[in-house]
C-alpha cells in the first residue's frame, strides 16, 4: 500500500493560481512620444520665428549684404559691418534719443503702476476693484499700430481730444505732432497709457505675496503707508519691479508700430528711436549687413541691462 500523500505534496501538486491580467491602458493612442507631438507645433513656431530670424542676422552681420546690389554677392567681411556701426554717429544719437524714452516713460509708469496697485489693493469694494483689473487689460489688449493710430486722433492738430483739453483751460492749439519736443512727448504720452496697467498688474501680484498677519500687524503699529509700503511691502515687490524693468527695457528699445504709425520718426530726427533707425538702414537704404550688426548689438544691450538689473534688485524672499 502506498502511503498517502503528505501536506506538502498536496500543495505541490495543487496548481498555480492564474495571475491577474495587465491593466488596459485607458487611452490606446497615448504613447512615449505623445507629449513630443503637442510640444512640436510650439517649437517649430519659436524655431521659425525666434531663433531662425536671430541665427541669419547673427551670420548676415558679418558679411556685406546689399539688397539693392545682388550682383555683388555677399561676400564675408569679418567685423568690418559692427566697425562702421560703432563710428556712425546716428546710431548712438538714436540709441541716445532711446534712452532718453526709456527715463522719460519709466518713472511715470513705475509710479503710477504702483500707486494703482495699492488703490486695488486696498480691502473692501471688491466688485470695484474686480472691475478695474479687467479695465486694466483693455490697454494691453490693444495692439501697437491700433496705439499709433489713437495717437494721431488724440494729438490732432485739428480734432484731435488734447487740443480740446487745452481749450478748455484757456491754451491754444499746439502742433504736437508737427514739433518736436510735442512729438517725442506724445509717443512718450500714448506708451505710459498702454503700460502703466502692465506696472499695476504685476505690482498687484506681488502685494497679494504679502502675509496678510504680517501686513495686518505692520498696519496696527504704524498709520505711514509710506512706512508700511517701505518695510513690509517692498521686498515683495522687487521680484516684479526687476520683471518689469527687463520686459519694459526690451520693448523700449524694440518699439517700432506705435512710433512708425504716429510719427515715421519724425519731424526730423525727434522720434528717431533706435528700431526706426534700423529699419531705415536695412528695408530703405537695404543695406542689410550694417542692420544685422545694429540688432545684434541692440542684443547684446538688451542682455547686459537685463544682468545688472538681476543683480541691483532682484532679491528672494524668505518665507
């Protein structure tokens, strides 16, 4: 007779329980390389727009590249282009004209951006000031030709709402547009009224970064909100002061529609800011090689000041 089976040779006989099936995967279609193809239509814009554009300046600058003398060919000629840039004189009385833009719009904007910040971030009235953050992106919304061309209505010599305004208080009509120091204040005019909402957004998300004890308690032991925007409320707003100055700074030195559409660049020389001057060179006297050296060296401005402002404001916050 044979003994009966023990224990453990029942369970080795017993067999295997089936193993649980692989989880389907919720979307088929969804694989490895999925989130390469939504990234693609976004690279492919920056490659062609972006970077394509700066790559062919950067090689066009170093080589004599007339297009009103094709026949010549476009031969390499080192840094002889950035040379002729650094001795023309119009270049750096435009990039002169630019900077003094750059002093003129800046402070009014910083200013009144903040002054708006502080007003909307004031509690009570919330409906109110709901209101006037949306209001505030009306004048971002508009584009820079829609700008230049409600600056011609608004400084018309004629018609124009600023000569009415001056009537009204007993002055008579000015030329602003014909002038120039009437030109150069009234791009500088149409500018601070299209960005001094971007200063008081950004200045507007860098109050709400405040601890509401901390701002509250800073509140109760002095009644100065000179003193309380000073030692509470400005450490939170140097992150957004060095964003706005680099954004702002860019802009500046690359405002072209809104100029062109007011002014051409005139009378004269007075609204000659430093993008007018490049597109002269390189789309009316077609001499695209000094061009391309101008932009890259715009470039390289854009950079430096982007650094120093990085380095003279921008402070963390600690938590």
């Amino acid at each position: 007779m044979t003994p009966p089976p023990t224990d453990g040779g029942a369970a080795a006989a017993a067999p295997a329980p089936p193993r649980d099936p692989a989880p389907a995967r919720l979307n088929p279609g969804y694989g490895r390389l999925t989130p390469l193809w939504f990234l693609a239509p976004a690279v492919a814009t920056l490659l062609a727009i972006g970077i394509y554009p700066t790559l062919f300046a950067l090689v066009t600058s170093f080589r004599r590249y007339n297009l009103a003398r094709p026949r010549d060919g476009f031969p390499f000629v080192g840094f002889e282009n950035y040379l002729s840039v650094l001795g023309d004189r119009s270049y750096w009385d435009s990039l002169l004209l630019t900077a003094r833009f750059f002093l003129a719009v800046m402070p009014a904007e910083l200013a009144l951006g903040i002054a708006i910040a502080l007003m909307l971030h004031q509690p009570g009235l919330s409906f109110l000031r709901a209101l006037a953050r949306v209001s505030l992106v009306v004048p971002l919304a508009t584009t820079f030709a829609v700008v230049g061309l409600i600056g011609r209505l608004i400084f018309n010599r004629d018609f124009g709402v600023a000569n009415q305004l001056l009537g009204l208080v007993g002055i008579g009509s000015l030329d602003w547009l014909g002038s120039s120091a009437g030109a150069f204040a009234a791009i500088a005019v149409m500018d601070v009224w299209q960005w001094t909402p971007f200063c008081a957004l950004i200045f507007l998300a860098g109050l709400s970064m405040v601890p509401v004890e901390i701002e509250e308690a800073a509140r109760l032991e002095t009644p100065s909100k000179l003193a309380l925007l000073r030692h509470v409320q400005l450490p939170y707003l140097l992150p957004g002061l060095t964003a706005v100055l680099i954004l702002r700074s860019a802009d500046i030195l690359k405002l072209f529609d809104m100029v062109f559409v007011m002014t051409r660049g005139g009378p004269g020389a007075a609204t000659d800011l430093i993008s007018i001057y490049i597109q002269r060179v390189g789309f009316r006297v077609f001499d695209m090689g000094t061009a391309s050296a101008q932009a890259i060296l715009l470039l390289v401005v854009t950079v430096i000041l982007s650094r120093l402002y990085i380095r003279l404001l921008y402070r963390e916050i600690d938590t």
